[in-house]
C-alpha cells in the first residue's frame, strides 16, 4: 500500500496520488457546473455545493 501513500496509523485519508488527484478534482469541475445550472441555491461557494448535495440536489433557485 506504499504507493497509494496509505498510512495505517492516520485517521486521515489524502488522496496523494496524481491519478486521485484528477479524479477527485474532474468531480468538483462537474459538480460545480451542475450547482450553478440549479441557479447557486445555497450561494456561489464550495460550501453551498455540499449543502446542495447534502439535500439531494432537489433545491433551485430561491
């Protein structure tokens, strides 16, 4: 598990690799555009997106 840089020890999961990295920030590309196509219900920040997705993505805009 060295190359995943997976520490047994920590209660914190990283996602170190280059590959993770692209994954997890293709995501935050798509998600983000799908919360501005619902009109930013919960404002224009990362926060507002999880409380978005938090609800089910049912919400538009207010």
């Amino acid at each position: 598990m060295n190359h995943l840089n997976f520490d047994r020890e920590s209660p914190v999961r990283r996602a170190n690799t280059a590959s993770m990295r692209k994954i997890v920030s293709g995501f935050c590309r798509t998600a983000m555009e799908d919360y501005r196509k619902a009109g930013y219900p919960f404002g224009k920040t990362m926060d507002g997106m999880l409380i978005w997705f938090e609800y089910g993505q049912f919400t538009t805009d207010n």
